[in-house]
C-alpha cells in the first residue's frame, strides 16, 4: 500500500511538473521612440495589476517570464515623458511596441474664468504650468513657482526676509500710486482679499506674503491670465491681471498616500566688501584733517576689528513636510493634506513657520447634482526684523557700523558706541527686538453642480476668506530706537478681515455637427468688513511690565471699514468645425468704492482665433502639428487702494484748547471712477515636427485711462490729497514661451525658454509731474517717460581742484549745484526701473532614473537705485563704516579719483544724483536639482508607486555688475511709482536642499 502511494505520488509530481514547465513561456521584445525610431532603454515592463516585471536594456529590449502564477493578460509600459501603454499578451512571445511622448501644452486643457477649456480651442492669452513642474522644484510660496517660468509675468522678490511679500507683475505696470499692480488672486474660484495686509510695519516697508496661506505642494496649476479676452470675466480688478490657483483632488480608485519633504541650509551668497578697523581708523583721520576740524580721540580707539555682516548673518536651516491622502469611489473622491514649513532666516533673529491642512471633497448625488468643498486652514508666523529705512534696521547697520569697536564689551552685554550713541548695536536689535506677526486664514468655499437640462448645469459658489492677524512689536529698555531711548517701546496690533462671496452660474454647452457652443451667465457679489485696532506704548518699568504697566500710552488708531462689489457676466464661446474660434465676454461691476456717478462700469471684450493647421491645404504636413493665429481685444478696470476715497471723511484726531475735534481727511470725490485697460492682443500658437517643438507667441498694447492719482491740495482745505482721474499709461511688449524636445532615447533634454520685451509710458498727465519718494522725490511720474522714472542730478564725476562732485547744468543757466548753492532746476530724469527684456530658461535631461534640471531667470536693462551704497560712500562723516572701493577717495587738489572729498555733515556730494543708480541686470542661476527615481519594479516589490529623491541649490549663483547684495530687491511693494529701489533691503539667501517625494 505504502509502495503505491509512493509511485501514485511520484507520478503526479512529474505529471503536474510537466503541466506547469508547459505553462512557462518567454515573452521578449524591443521598445521604441514612435517619433525616431530609437530604442528607449529604462522603460518599465510590468504585468498588469502584479508586481512582477522589468525594465528594458541599453538596447530597448526586455525579456519576461510568463507562468501559471501570472493570471493577467496584460504588459503595462510606462516610461518617464512617454503615455503609458497596456498591450495584451495573447499567445505572443514577440511584442514590440512603440512609445508616443506625453502631449505638449499645446494640448493641455487650462482653467478660464468660472470653468476650463481645451487649449486648442482657446483664442486667449494664458500662461500656465502644472503640479508636476511644481513637484519637481521645491518651493515656500507661490512666487517661486512661476517666477522665471512665464513669459509677461515679472515676479520679483522685494525681500529676501522668511514669508515675505512680492511684486507680481503681469505685463507691465499700469497705475501710479493710488491702486494697487498686484493682480486678482482666485484660489479655488474664491478671489480672495489682498487689502492692507502688511502687519506691524515698523522700520520698513514691506509687508507679508499676500497669499502665503496656499501650500504649493497643494496646487495643482496656476493659470495666468494676461490678454483682455481672458481677464475681462473679472471685469473691475481685472486690469493688471489675474492668477487662477486651482489645488489638487481625488480621482476615482486611485487611494494614494503621498510624502513630500526636504531639509536644507540657507547662507548668505555675498557680502558687500567694507573697510576694516585699520582702513576706517585711516579714514576718519583723515576726515578731520581735511576738514580742520578737531576728533573725539575715542573715534580712533581700535578696541575691535569686527566684521558687522559676519555679525548679523547666519547659516540657516529650512525644513517643509507635507503629507496628503487622495482618492474615492465613483461617487465621491478626496483629497487631504497637512504640511508644516520652517524657515529660519539668515538675519539673526528672522524666522517664518507655516502650518497647513487642506479638504477638497466632492460627492456625486445623482447623475444631475454633484455638490464639494475646499477648505485651506492655514497660521502663519513671521519673526521679522526692521529692514529697509529703519534707521535701526540689522541689515542697513550691519554694514555701515563701525569696524573698530566690538559686539559684546568685557561684561558679555551688548556694546554701545561711545562716540555715536544714538546708534543701536546690530546684533542687539536682532536678539532683543521684539516683531512677530500671527495670522490665522481660512479660505474655503461650497458648490453645487445641477445638470438642470442635458447640456445645461447651474452652478452656485459661496465662499470665505477670514483673516485674523495679530501684531506684537517690542524694543527693550537696552536697546535704542531710531537714535532714541525710549525706555521701553510697543506696538500692539489686531486686524480682521472677513470676506464672503456668492456666485451663480448658468452654462450651456452643444455639440452639434461642426459646430461646438458654449454659453455662461453668471452674477457674483462679494462684501468684505474689515477692523484693525493699534496701540503705541512707551516709557515701561521694566521689561517684564505688560502694556498696562506703560508711563505713555501716546497713540491709539481703530479703524473699520468695508467694501462690496456686485457684478453680472456672460461668455460665449464658438467653435466651428475645429478651425474658427469666437470668444466673448462682457461684465458689468458695481462697487462701493466709487462716486454716486461712477458707481457701475462695464467690461467687455472679443477674441478670434483661426487654427490653420486644421485646413485642407495643410492637412498631411509634417511639419505642423498645431498651427493658430489669434486676436483680441477687452477693457478691464482698477479700483482704489483705499475703501473711501469717493466719500468726504472726516477724523477725530484735531485738538482745539485741550478738546478734541474733526478734521477733514479726506475731501471725496463723487465723480471718482475706474481705472480703465484697453487691451489689444495678437498672438500665435505653433506646434512642430508632432509638438518637438511649441511655440507661443504674443504682441499687446495696453491703455490705461483716469488713472487714479492722489493730488496735492492746498494746506488750507485741511488735507493734503485727493483722488481724482487724470492721466493715462501705455503698456506694450512683445512675449514668447519656446519648449522643445532636444533629444530623445536613452538620454533625453527638454528646453524651456521664455522672454518678454515689455515698454512702460506715461503718456498723458495733465497738471504736469507727479513726485513721490524720499528726500524731496527720488522717483517720478512725468509725460513721455516711464512709471516711476528716478528723479535727480546728472553727477559729472568728482572736480580734481576741490573734490566736490560735479553736477550736470541741465537747465543752462550757467549756475551748477555746489556746496551752498544747489539748483533744483538742474534736476532731471536719471533712470528707469524698467527692463527691456526679462525671462528664464529651463534645461531638464534625463537618464535611466536620473533627472537634472537647470533654472535660470534673467532680467535685463534696469536701473537701480542705490540707496545703501549712498549710506557708506557720501562720505560725509565718521558716522558711517566705508566700502573699500570708496578708500580711493580724494586727498588733495589734482588728484584724479571717482570718489569726493570726505566732509563732515551735509554735503552735495551726497545729492540724489546718477552716482546712486546702477545697472540691475543679472542672470541667475535659480536652481540646479538633481534627481533620482527608484525603478518601478524596485517600488513595486517595496509597494511604493514611486521614491524620487534630490538634491537642489537654489540661487545658485548670480551673475550682475550689481554692487548691492542683490538685483532683485525693492523697498516698496505694490506702488506702480516707486520701484527698483534698495536701500537696507534684507537678501536673498543661497539654500542647499535634500529632498524626498514618496507616493504609496
């Protein structure tokens, strides 16, 4: 018995060994560029819905083993930059295939005002970029992700402080200085409230980060709009642009938990070369020689021989994590997220955290209701430090301090100079200070979808933007203020805004033979109340005594305030037979903000579009795959800084005999109206060689009419300004984006390049200039001449008989501006803080799993001015440290040199004048990321859909004749009249990342 179970087993064995050897099979076969031909190694061989598979060789070739514990049909091929392919089995043992790239922009579809539309069919100009451009390049804020990255679309970093605030400028500037260049920010269909929203501002001019609560990691594409036919939906605020942030969701059956993070370290790239103890000491001596004039011995002392940079700047870290969780079912999909950013600055004392958590959901009740949510919840806190004018700003003081006395005296306390001791200690104000602002947001809105009628679906929006920011400003006993002992000095700030939106939409979209329509109507109403309440103290026991315990309260401000905005829009868009494209657009805005007689304004605009490569005679061409010329032409409108200034106003801040009165603030003006932008657009779209090469290309004019300007009145009406309309601007430019595929196969290289060559000017201002800035107006608005053109004396080099600068004799009267005899009249425009090009360019290569991307930006033909250099080359008194070019100073009649004669006190030397204005043009070097991704069989064995780590420098490096820290910098933000101005301005740090993106 037991000899025939052995035999009846030992025939099964090799019986069923037999049937499984007969189920094994070899599957090979070769893989291939549809483009060229060329073999593709590094493409991902899997079998479907398994974890089995390979990748091709050198070759492009793979081989596989199919067996019984294989049930799929199935070989899925995915390739980096290549659609995915599933091919079945069948009984093949030979499957070759061949791999289509991904498809270009040119046929991507993009987010447009209150819904998205094919690429192809879009007869408007909109600059975008997506999630996966993002992903690859880690990034704080929103800034960082576009910048250099759009062609029209300047985004500038004023400073260089942890969350702080930005210039975004898309084609150009368009007003003065009484409404704001920033565009309209809609996140998630929600515009959200970009009013006032600067923080304690002490010692300085910037202010936060306007949109700082969206965590880039969350977003899924920015849409810029540029051209009047895309921005016109908008109507009112339209008018310098609008940025469409559209966050990530769910998909249906793909549940994905996701981890992105990275850690890094900031430094400083530069410092600006000052002299040291020995070459200041040298200086000051001779200073007092040259002016006969008898020193403070102390001045001399060499107690120290510090370097203030070295002092107030360190290597700093930077961290960000967030983790996200997407997914859903056919019904309902999901996308969460959580994420905490940490930047500690490279000024002592300067720091900004960020936590996020994002809901995006959206459930399907039927086949006709769909109803979601978006929820962004976000706090913010700045530990900021003074900058820009602050006389007691760390980065200003850290290179004008004296190099001969020291950081610390022997007792460990902070140093007070003894011959300027109005002059605070660089590190003290870093370490001691008090700055904090902290802000809680949620932005966030509910939809509903209805399928009222086949092709016809009503949706209505309702939205919030709810901030809460609270200021806390504190300077200890120890530490001066602006040259002043204030024995203790506070400001406490509160201010809340809350904002909320309805939208209701009605849009109609027929498919009917050749001809495709789609038609929208919608109303909007919008309203926002806002409430700020300030308190200055002074004068405290001890720095341990709360507000309460203040010998002073001197100064108290509560402010509140609205503002509402009603509007009705429409669109139409027709498509006929694939070729000829129609857009329209026209909204009507109401808003609070205007006189009785300007209180409604309309927008509207129309676009055509003609896709050539759609027609007969270039039908089996190959060299055009997409071929389109379009046009437009739209008005759109800006509306003022300020919430009143239509109304007379009046201010409880007078006092008549100890009592209080009203005083008139502001004058008001009923026939106030909008700011207007006539914009023409041509543009061209071109696809070539299958999209190995896109293009799109654009040409606008841009007018801008009733600027909205604050006049100067007579002291005797009680105020100082009014607003009115008067004037007009003209933006126009020409702009292009270029991505093309250099090489395909086992090394590929992707080309990303885009310029613009924008052209600013005033071109009707009646009444004449309109000054505005520092020491009586450094930047103009003048008729003829750009915006915020600077303003100033044309200086001549330096006279070797005296060593007094000399200065141009503009007006020809003979008489030149010299010590005590200064002539106005020889002023004149001396710059122009526009480019005449600016861009960036991408290269991205590949490899195997390797990936490395090179950014640089460029900007071209500006003009600076250079206030910090000012403060350590006038040369006008020991106070200040000098550079060490400027040790090349004049020292007796005929020397031949390019700096002045040192003098003590005022000087013209010092005159706002050409010597101050450089050239800011730069290349940067913005990021160099190097990548790698685990192969997908290794991920699959791991059950990780995919690891990417890298490594990144971001502002890498620098290339500018530029003297200052930093090109890209300016101390005023968001005032179309004063810009290119630096003048202590915190800087950009050079940041060194590792990183890791894991998806489960």
């Amino acid at each position: 018995m037991k000899i025939a179970f052995i035999s009846l087993m030992m025939v099964a064995h090799f019986t069923l060994g037999n049937w499984v050897f007969a189920q094994e099979r070899t599957i090979r076969g070769e893989v291939t560029d549809a483009e060229d031909g060329q073999s593709l190694p590094g493409v991902n061989v899997i079998f479907k819905g398994s974890q089995q598979g390979t990748l091709t060789n050198s070759e492009g070739q793979y081989t596989l083993t199919l067996t019984d514990s294989i049930t799929t049909n199935t070989l899925v091929f995915s390739f980096v930059g290549y659609e995915t392919q599933e091919v079945p089995i069948g009984n093949s043992e030979v499957i070759d295939i061949t791999m289509n790239t991904e498809a270009q922009e040119l046929e991507e579809v993009v987010v447009v005002g209150y819904g998205t539309i094919d690429r192809k069919k879009l007869a408007s100009s909109i600059s975008s970029i997506g999630s996966e451009q993002i992903e690859g390049d880690p990034v704080a804020g929103l800034n960082q992700a576009v910048q250099g990255k759009m062609a029209g679309v300047q985004v500038t970093q004023n400073s260089g402080t942890p969350g702080g605030g930005l210039n975004f400028r898309i084609r150009g500037i368009n007003t003065i200085n009484s409404s704001t260049t920033e565009p309209l920010y809609v996140v998630d269909g929600v515009p959200v409230n970009t009013d006032n929203f600067t923080g304690i501002n002490r010692g300085g001019r910037q202010s936060l980060n306007l949109i700082s609560a969206i965590n880039p990691a969350d977003i899924s594409s920015i849409e810029v709009l540029k051209d009047a036919s895309a921005t016109a939906i908008y109507g009112a605020r339209a008018a310098n642009g609008v940025v469409l942030i559209t966050t990530k969701r769910g998909s249906n059956g793909e549940n994905r938990i996701s981890l992105n993070a990275y850690y890094g370290v900031q430094e400083l790239p530069r410092q600006i070369e000052m002299a040291n103890a020995d070459q200041y000491i040298g200086y000051a001596q001779d200073l007092y020689a040259l002016n006969e004039v008898e020193p403070n011995p102390a001045l001399f002392d060499r107690l120290a021989d510090t370097n203030w940079q070295d002092a107030v700047y360190r290597t700093a870290p930077l961290q960000s994590y967030t983790l996200s969780a997407s997914g859903g079912t056919e019904k309902t999909t999901y996308y969460l997220s959580g994420s905490y950013f940490d930047q500690q600055g490279i000024v002592l004392g300067s720091s900004y955290q960020r936590i996020n958590l994002r809901t995006n959901l959206e459930h399907e009740l039927n086949d006709r209701v769909t109803f979601g949510a978006n929820v962004n919840l976000t706090r913010n806190n700045n530990n900021r430090v003074p900058e820009d004018f602050g006389r007691s700003a760390p980065v200003q003081l850290g290179v004008i301090s004296r190099p001969n006395i020291p950081v610390y005296d022997e007792n460990g306390a902070y140093y007070i100079d003894p011959v300027f001791g109005q002059r605070d200690n660089a590190v003290a104000v870093t370490q001691l200070t008090q700055y904090e602002d902290v802000s809680d947001r949620v932005i966030g809105n509910v939809y509903a979808d209805i399928e009222l009628l086949d092709g016809l679906t009503f949706r209505t929006n309702w939205g919030v933007d709810k901030l809460d920011l609270e200021g806390d400003f504190y300077i200890p006993q120890v530490v001066l203020w602006e040259g002043i002992q204030k024995q203790g000095f506070k400001t406490l700030q509160r201010y809340r805004t809350f904002t909320w939106l309805n939208e209701n939409v009605l849009t109609y979209t027929k498919d009917f033979g050749k001809h495709d329509l789609t038609v929208l109507v919608g109303n909007t109403l919008q309203q926002a109340d806002i409430d700020r309440i300030t308190i200055n103290a002074t004068t405290f026991p001890s720095d341990q005594i709360t507000l309460a315990g203040a010998a002073g309260v001197y100064t108290t401000s509560d402010y509140v305030a609205g503002w509402s905005l009603a509007s009705v829009f429409s669109r139409i868009n027709y498509v006929y037979n694939d070729r000829y494209i129609l857009t329209a657009n026209y909204r009507i805005d109401g808003s609070s903000r205007f006189g009785s007689e300007n209180k409604y304004a309309n927008f509207p605009s129309v676009a055509l579009a003609w896709r050539v490569s759609e027609e007969a005679f270039l039908q089996g061409n190959t060299t055009f795959s997409e071929l389109k010329l379009r046009g437009s032409w739209g008005q759109s409108g800006n509306q003022p800084r300020d919430f009143y200034e239509a109304l007379p106003l009046y201010g409880v801040n007078a006092y008549y005999g100890g009592s209080s009165g009203y005083s008139p603030s502001v004058i008001g003006n009923n026939q106030l109206a909008w700011e207007t932008t006539t914009q023409f657009n041509i543009g061209l779209d071109m696809g070539l060689f299958d999209d190995r090469i896109s293009v799109i290309a654009d040409y606008y004019q841009k007018n801008t009419d009733d600027l909205l300007v604050s006049l100067r009145l007579p002291e005797a009406t009680g105020t100082l300004f009014t607003l009115v309309n008067m004037g007009s601007v003209r933006n126009t430019g020409f702009e292009f984006e270029l991505n093309s595929t250099n090489l395909v196969g086992e090394f590929r290289w992707n080309t990303s390049l885009n310029m613009s060559f924008p052209k600013n000017e005033v071109t009707s201002l009646p009444g004449g200039d309109i000054p505005d800035g520092m020491d009586d107006a450094s930047h103009y608005a003048r008729e003829g001449y750009p915006i915020g053109s600077f303003y100033g004396y044309i200086a001549e080099g330096v006279d070797p008989a005296t060593g007094n600068v000399i200065y141009a004799d503009v007006d020809g009267d003979g008489e030149r501006s010299l010590p005590g005899a200064l002539d106005p009249e020889d002023r004149t425009i001396i710059g122009n803080p526009h480019p005449d090009f600016y861009g960036g360019i991408t290269n991205s290569f590949y490899w195997n799993n390797f990936d490395l991307s090179i950014q640089g930006q460029f900007v071209y033909g500006n003009d600076i001015w250079n206030f910090t250099r000012r403060e350590y080359e006038s040369l006008t008194g020991p106070n200040n440290n000098i550079s060490v070019d400027a040790l090349d100073y004049w020292k007796s009649p005929g020397d031949q040199t390019e700096y002045p004669k040192p003098t003590i006190g005022a000087s013209t030397n010092a005159l706002l004048s050409t010597r101050w204005i450089e050239d800011g043009s730069f290349f940067r070097i913005r990021d160099l990321t190097l990548g790698y991704s685990l192969p997908q069989a290794l991920g699959d064995r791991m059950k990780i859909d995919n690891v990417r780590i890298y490594a990144q420098v971001q502002n890498l490096y620098n290339f500018t004749n530029y003297s200052g820290y930093d090109p890209e910098i300016s101390v005023y933000e968001n005032r179309g009249s004063m810009i290119g101005a630096d003048f202590g301005s915190y800087p950009r740090a050079r940041t060194f990342l590792l990183g890791v993106n894991l998806t489960f």
